[in-house]
C-alpha cells in the first residue's frame, strides 16, 4: 500500500525527502481513481527503497490540494528535491508512470 500522506507528514515525507516522491491525489468516490489506486500500490513494491510513493486524499488534505492547484483527479505529482519535475493527470498506465519515475531516479 502506498503511503497516506497528510499535512501533518507532507513535509518530511515529500518536500524533505532525499529520494523521488510520487504524489497521487485522489478521492473515495472518484471512478479514474480507483483505477490508477492499484498501479500506484504496484509502484509502491516496485520502487520500495528507491522511492516514496504516496497518497494525498483530496476530500481530506484540501490544504495540500489547493496549495498545488489540483483540479483534477487522479493527478500525479513527481516531486525530486522537494520541486515539481513532472505530472500526471488522469488515468495512465503503469509503464508511462514508471518511465517517468526512472528518470528522477
């Protein structure tokens, strides 16, 4: 599973973080979400010691999804450093998510 990631942990757990951190921002009742939910899961394993991969629900973080201007859901954030390098928004499948990730690695 991947990481809940609140504005209690935001910080430390993407801004601070010395490895790539994947952000998805999803919600309970969004169909396309519960979609890319799973993939996320998988690069989760996937990238376990390499990465961060975690999730931000918009219902409950609206602090966090406002301050990065999510609109949309599912959207993907691809933090490094604690700056933005990458998106992703809507559903899209595992291999692109993971190409983009192995660039920030």
């Amino acid at each position: 599973m991947a990481l809940e990631i609140t504005t209690a942990n935001f910080e430390e757990t993407v801004i601070n973080s010395d490895k790539p951190v994947l952000v998805d921002f999803w919600a309970e009742w969004c169909g396309p979400c519960r979609m890319v939910g799973p993939i996320v899961d998988e690069l989760q394993a996937d990238y376990e010691g390499k990465a961060v991969v975690g999730k931000v629900n918009v219902d409950d973080e609206q602090e966090i999804a406002a301050k990065y201007g999510i609109r949309n859901i599912p959207t993907i954030l691809f933090f490094k450093g604690g700056e933005i390098v990458d998106k992703n928004v809507g559903v899209a499948p595992k291999a692109d998510l993971a190409k983009k990730m192995d660039t920030l690695l």
